[in-house]
C-alpha cells in the first residue's frame, strides 16, 4: 500500500506546497484513510511500503477506531534505498517524475543498518503485526539482527532485482534457476524470515520439489 501510483510526481508520499519535499503529516493522514478503505473492502491485512514516520501508529489508531481492529498491518520495517528495484520501477513507470530526486530522504540508507533497528522498534511499538526486510539477499545481516531483538512474524521481501538476476544467470545456462532461488529463500529462513515475498511463488511448489531431486 502506498501513494506512489496516485500521484503524478510519482513519490511515496504527498509533496509540500514548495514541491521541494515530502509532507509526512498530509501524507500519513492519506496512508490511513487509504488502510480503511482497503480493510474496509474485505483486507484481512495491509501492508504500507512507503516508510513514512508514524504511519503505522496512524494506520492502527485509524482502523481500531473503524471497527477494524483484526486488520493486520504488515510493516516495510526496514526498506533500503535500493537498486535493486530497478526492473520493477522499470516495468511499473514508478520512478519519481518530479520533487526530491529519488526516494532516499524517506528509505534507509544502506550504509546505516541502525536506522533499520530504530525503525523495526518504532514500528513494533506502534502496533505492527509483522515487520519486514527489503530487499533480501543484500540485508542478510540486518534481517538476522533483527529476528534475535524483536520478537515479531518476520518477512522478507525478494525483490524484482533479486529475482531477475537469477532468471538472467538461469537464461545463459549458468545456473539452474530453481535451484538458485530456492538456496535463496533458504538462506532467508536461515537468517530468521518466516515467510518470504517472491516473483517466483507461483512456482514455489516445484521448484522446491525439483530442488530436492
């Protein structure tokens, strides 16, 4: 769940008046509204991707206070300012058009993995239900820190890089594509993942069959 699409200068949250930066009041207020209307609709969980400050706390004050108090709220705990969502920015047209010039005012630094704490702790204590890592492969560190502080249903997320550089590898011959990402999803479970969000699930079933023969 997020903005990015509704807007026409393609950023995660709303603009200030000056066009110059991220309104994170307007911007959670919008967030929330948005939640209900999602649960509202038949949601058994929401997901905000857009790492406002505050938005889950306003997310989970605004459904309690509609009667949809069971919505879960699945949180981008720690999203990285990262490249790797390239293919899929490319295929969506989701690239900020106009305003900060791309999106690293509000996503984590990758170089700063305490942000991602700090973050995960605010989230868990505005009444997240699940936290989650994004991307995967290149926060194995941070995802396995923090599984062992916070004791929450952890995600990760195996984004559109991740995954088309192992179709790119299986594409040449150099690797056998269900095998790698299955070695992939493995190691997120090893580092503390209970559930993972990948390109591949529809193909999860066999691949994790032909991964074992």
């Amino acid at each position: 769940m997020c903005l990015c699409s509704y807007t026409e200068h393609g950023h995660c949250g709303l603009l200030d008046i000056e066009r110059e930066h991220i309104d994170n009041g307007r911007s959670v207020t919008e967030l929330a509204r948005a939640a209900c209307e999602y649960a509202a609709a038949g949601a058994d969980c929401v997901a905000p991707s857009d790492m406002m400050d505050g938005r889950i706390g306003a997310i989970r004050r605004a459904l309690d206070g509609s009667d949809l108090e069971r919505t879960l709220i699945l949180s981008y705990a720690a999203k990285f300012h990262s490249c790797f969502y390239g293919p899929f920015r490319h295929a969506a047209d989701s690239a900020p058009r106009s305003g900060p010039e791309d999106r690293a005012s509000y996503q984590i630094d990758p170089a700063r993995p305490t942000d991602a704490l700090q973050s995960a702790l605010r989230d868990e204590a505005e009444g997240a239900d699940i936290l989650m890592v994004k991307p995967g492969l290149p926060y194995l560190d941070v995802l396995a820190r923090l599984t062992e502080r916070i004791a929450r249903p952890w995600a990760v997320y195996e984004v559109s890089g991740e995954y088309a550089a192992v179709e790119a590898l299986a594409s040449q011959g150099l690797v056998n594509a269900a095998r790698a990402h299955v070695e992939l999803w493995t190691a997120f479970t090893r580092a503390g993942a209970t559930m993972i969000i990948s390109y591949g699930a529809r193909h999860a079933r066999r691949w994790l069959a032909e991964a074992q023969t």
